[in-house]
C-alpha cells in the first residue's frame, strides 16, 4: 500500500505555474526522489505533501487521509530546505527535543546517528552548515518515521559526509520499511539512493522511472546526461 | 562619475525596494501622527472645552437673596445647586462687593479624582476668567463706573475619588503611585512586545518555522508555549526593572531630601497615604501579568503577519507598540483623558485595574482584570488562527486566497 498519494497535483504562484499535475506515489521500503532544475517545483511538491501549502488542483492522501490532518505528523519528518536549528540549544540538547516532540527516540541514540561525538554538546549557532545538516537528518532518524521527506538533505556537505548520510538513508528504508521522498540536485547521488526518479521542470513532470530505466531509454551513461536532456 | 551614479542608483533601489524602509518612511509617519494627533485632539478638548466654552457648572450662592449673584449665574450658564464636579461658591455679600468695589471673593470647589489634573487646571482658569468677565459686564451694564469690580477666585479641591473623599496628600500619592505603575506597564508592554515579535522574526529567519508546523504540535500548544517564554521574559525584564528602581531610590533615600524630609521618609508617607498595601499589589501583579501575555501575544500576532526576519520583527514591533500604548501615554502626560475606545488598547484593561485598586475600587478593579483577562484570551485565538504555515511561509497574502493552511 502506498504510503503518499498524490494525483494530478497542480499549484500556482499568481501567474507563476509552480507545478502542473503531477502524481506521485511513495511506497514503503522506497525512496523516491525528485530532481529538476531550480525553480522546477520540487520543493511545492513536498511542502503540498507535508500539509504546509494547498493545492490548487488535485489530491493528495497520506497514509490515506488528507496531507493536512495534523493527526499524520507523528509519523512523518520534514527536513526543508535550508532549514535551521533553534538558536540557543546545544545538539543534544535539539535531539532531546525532537524525541519529546515525537514522543520516541532518545538523544543518545541521535548522537549515535549523527556522529556528531562531543561537538553535540556545542550550541549549534556554532554549527557548519554541514553539521546543521548532520544533526537534522539524525534527527529524522532517530524517531524512526513511517515517511520521511528530505529536501536537498546533502547541501553544502562534504563528499564523506553526504555518502554517510545516503547511505544511512538508503538503508533506513529498506530496515524500518518507510518511505522516503527525497528532493536533490546530485545526479550521482541520486543514482545512487533512490529506487524511483521523478524529473520535474518548470512545474512538468517530465520523466519518471527507476534511474537504470531511464537512462536505458534515454541512451545515457548516467542521470546527468539525462538531466541535461530533459531540461532543456 | 558613472561609477558614483551607479552606486547612489543601487543604494535607492535597495532602500526604495525593502518593504521595512517603506514602511518606516510612509505608513510609521502616517501611524505616529495618528497617535500624536489623538494626543493633541485630547489635550485641545481639555483646554478649548473649558476655555472657550465653560465646563459643565454649578453656582452655589450662599447668600440667597443676592440678586447679583443670580444674574452671574444665568450669564454664566450655571445651574443654582452647591453639588457637581465644578462648584462656583459665591461669598456673603459677593454681589454688593462687586458693586462697591470691593473685592469680591468666590471659590471654585473641583470634584477630581487627580490632583495634577491638567483638564481640571484649565477649566478652573476658565471659569475665574468667566466670572471676571461676566462681572465686568454686569458693572458695566449697571453703570457701576468707579472703581473696576474686583473678583478674586479662590480654588478648592475635593479628592473624590469612586464615592471616596481623600485627603489631598493622599490624593497626590495616589496620582504618583498611578503614574509609577503607567510608566512602568508603559516600559513592560515595549519590552513584551517586541520579545513577541521577535521570536516570530528568529523563526521565521532561521527557516525554523517551517520544520516546527510538521512537528507533531497541535498550533495552540505552538502559540502558548511561546506565550509563555515570552512572558518569562517580561518577569525577568519587571524584576531587572524593579531592581534598577530600587537602586536608584536606595541612592536617592540615602543622598536625596524633599521638602526639607529625607526622601526615605517622603516614599514610606507615600506609600503609607494612599494605603498601599498587599490588596494593591496582588491585584496589579495580575494585571501586570495579562499585560504581559497580551503584549506578548500582540508581538507574536503581528510578527506572524508581517515580520519575515529580525529586522522586520522590531520594525513591526516598535510601531505596533507606539500605537497600542496611547492610553498609559496619555496617563502620564496628565491628561487622565479617557474614552471607551481606550478599550480597544490591550494595555488599558490591566492599567485601570491597576488603577482602580490603587482607589480602593477593588471591585470594579477586578472587573477590569476580567476584562484583561479576556483581551488575552481574544489575542490568543487571533494566534491560534493567524499561527499556520501558509501565512509564515507566504504571508499575509495566502490569507486572501482561498484555504488557509
């Protein structure tokens, strides 16, 4: 059964077409990622998916209700885009908060996740955008969500640390049979980690299909080239 | 010089561009001169409605059958009773004074509930003028030439205060003890207020909002726990305030005299004059605290509607707060102007409790304080509602479209 549902879902900004009917399904043991130039409206998809924005036209059903029904958000995480951490907290002191929130997990068990180590009990004003990035996906984990929806999780990270993370992702999946929505500019990443790529641009969905398919049927040795492609 | 063009051609873009500045430079002038204009419709109705035409008067004659006496009174507009807020008491013989040229004695008896009063101060000048003038013209008309009638106006003040008759020394340390407390809810409600805002601002800046409405967080709990710290702000910023107070009066008790008494002994007849004791200060600790929370939640309601960052965040919040404390403003300019549109102000419900109490009205104080109370409650469902998603993340505009979020 799939865990997101989302039909002929369209949004627009004024006269902005921010997305144009686009469906997408997201079952669990899954990770599903959405890639697309800027602007393409990755991140319209998601927030219409978590309940945070409407949509115009369509439907869009979470673990079978509509996306909005603040009942669903125990077992869903959100990662924005370019999120931020509450000023003031130290790592751990974040990761309780989130398990409180959550009412599971612990921050020992974040900690963990994170490999964050001593540097968890710094305030996290004091944080790189990579460690921000560390301790939020860590987070997401450490409460162990039936969904979890990341947007451009691996951003300013370095190579070590964006591997890490996608591996712990990819394999959160598979282990606790969730569904991941996984918003991304690294073709190589994505590649890697997802199970099912949707292409967006300019609000179209374009292409969609596992990534060995696609690059099949577009002739191309890898997700770049089939990037360059389609977005054109 | 192109060079240089360029550059003033950027910084009028960037300034002419930034929602802050425009609002800084055209809507806040607009608001602050509404405030200021109110202030001065006030203090002109204070002035004009007793100087060019006479307050609402009483004429109180003691000898009764001073025709004179009744003459004035007609011409004056008074009604002939000794009870009313402005009494004019004319002496014994006040109007075969006025006609031998003599000096005619009356007294303007003031009913207030305010010493320092500055309406009271010139409806009282306004009436000796009015007596003056209608004396001349009586000694005029009844060719009473030599010499010029002689009026002096003696001014008593009754401090009836809620069916109350003080004294006058504690009526003036009642006028300080409100005015202490105006200033200092005056000072709270900008500290809260813009506390309120600003943690709005911090979270809307540091795209914490958007992670916190996915939390598994019902909205109300959202706007209640920040109710609440901001509040626990204003009691560290009342017990630093009071802290500092009490330094400086330490400082002032222990090097300072008044009227020739050290300024410890003035303060404890102060206090000890207007009765203030534990009723006074649970009742404005209450009010301080519905203060408190709705300030607060008047900072968080306009911080969600239109401060995007910190910086938005005190622009928003200064403005607001300006506007909103107009009431305790006016307090402490002397002007104990008071209309029920003062209602619509968060911060007058907790200030007339406050108020009343320090009156002894303890029951119409916790009337107020109902009132206040409900004012928080009010606010607190206009977060509640305003507290989503569509509004942080797209602004007061979603509000217009269909759905909210």
């Amino acid at each position: 059964m799939a865990l997101v549902e989302a039909k002929g879902v369209s949004k627009r900004f004024g006269s902005v077409r921010a997305l144009e009917r686009v469906s997408l399904t997201a079952a669990p043991s899954r990770v599903v990622c959405l890639v697309g130039p800027n602007g393409a409206g990755k991140t319209t998809l998601l927030r219409i998916i978590m309940g945070l924005l409407e949509p115009d036209e369509g439907e869009v059903r979470v673990f079978g209700r509509e996306s909005w029904d603040e009942s669903l958000r125990s077992r869903a995480y959100y990662l924005p885009q370019e999120a931020g951490l509450p000023k003031g907290l130290t790592g751990r002191e974040f990761l309780s908060f989130i398990a409180s929130v959550y009412g599971r997990g612990s921050a020992d068990r974040g900690a963990e996740l994170s490999g964050l180590g001593k540097e968890l009990d710094r305030r996290v004003e004091t944080y790189s955008v990579g460690m921000k990035r560390r301790l939020l996906v860590a987070a997401g984990l450490m409460v162990e969500p039936e969904l979890l929806v990341l947007d451009e999780p691996t951003a300013g990270l370095d190579v070590s640390h964006s591997l890490f993370l996608r591996d712990a992702i990819a394999s959160y999946a598979k282990e606790k049979s969730a569904a991941v929505i996984y918003a991304s500019h690294n073709m190589l990443e994505v590649q890697y980690v997802c199970d099912e790529v949707l292409f967006l641009h300019k609000g179209l969905l374009v292409e969609a299909g596992a990534p060995q398919e696609i690059m099949e049927k577009h002739r191309a040795k890898n997700l770049e080239e089939v990037f360059v492609r389609v977005a054109k | 010089m192109n060079k240089l063009l360029a550059l003033l051609r950027r910084e009028l873009l960037s300034l002419f561009r930034d929602r802050y500045v425009i609002f800084s430079i055209i809507v806040a002038p607009f608001l602050s001169m509404l405030l200021i204009g109110g202030i001065t419709v006030a203090m002109l109705a204070g002035v004009e409605d007793n100087g060019n035409s006479l307050p609402e008067l009483s004429l109180c004659v003691q000898d009764a059958g001073d025709e004179v006496a009744r003459e004035l009174a007609s011409r004056l507009g008074a009604r002939m009773s000794c009870e009313g807020r402005y009494v004019l008491t004319l002496r014994e013989g006040f109007g075969e004074r006025l006609r031998t040229g003599e000096r005619a004695e009356a007294v303007v008896l003031v009913s207030t509930d305010n010493p320092l009063s500055l309406p009271d101060q010139t409806a009282v000048a306004a009436i000796s003028s009015a007596l003056q003038a209608a004396s001349l013209q009586l000694a005029i008309e009844r060719g009473w030439t030599t010499p010029p009638p002689k009026v002096s106006v003696e001014l008593q003040k009754k401090y009836l205060v809620k069916g109350k008759v003080m004294e006058e020394g504690e009526a003036l340390a009642v006028a300080s003890l409100q005015y202490a407390v105006a200033l200092l809810f005056l000072i709270l409600h900008f500290i809260t207020i813009q506390v309120g805002a600003i943690s709005v601002g911090i979270d809307k800046e540091a795209r914490i909002a958007e992670s916190v409405f996915t939390y598994p967080l019902r909205r109300r709990d959202l706007v209640l726990a920040k109710a609440a710290g901001v509040i626990a702000t204003s009691i560290v910023a009342l017990t630093s305030f009071t802290a500092g107070l009490a330094f400086v009066y330490a400082f002032l008790l222990a090097h300072v005299e008044v009227g020739g008494r050290s300024a410890a002994e003035e303060v404890s007849r102060i206090l000890a004059e207007a009765s203030f004791g534990a009723p006074q200060l649970l009742i404005s600790f209450a009010a301080f605290l519905f203060l408190a929370l709705s300030s607060s939640l008047l900072g968080t309601f306009f911080g969600y509607l239109f401060a995007s960052d910190i910086r938005g965040a005190l622009v928003t919040s200064s403005y607001v707060g300006l506007i909103t404390a107009a009431p305790a403003l006016l307090d402490i300019m002397l002007l104990s102007a008071s209309t029920p549109l003062f209602y619509l102000f968060p911060i007058y419900p907790p200030l007339q409790s406050s108020k009343l109490s320090l009156y002894g009205a303890y029951g119409e104080g916790l009337l107020s304080l109902l009132l206040a109370a409900l004012y928080a409650a009010v606010l607190f469902l206009l977060n509640a509602w305003i507290a989503r998603p569509s509004v942080v993340l797209y602004g007061l505009g979603s509000m217009l479209r269909r759905r909210l979020y």
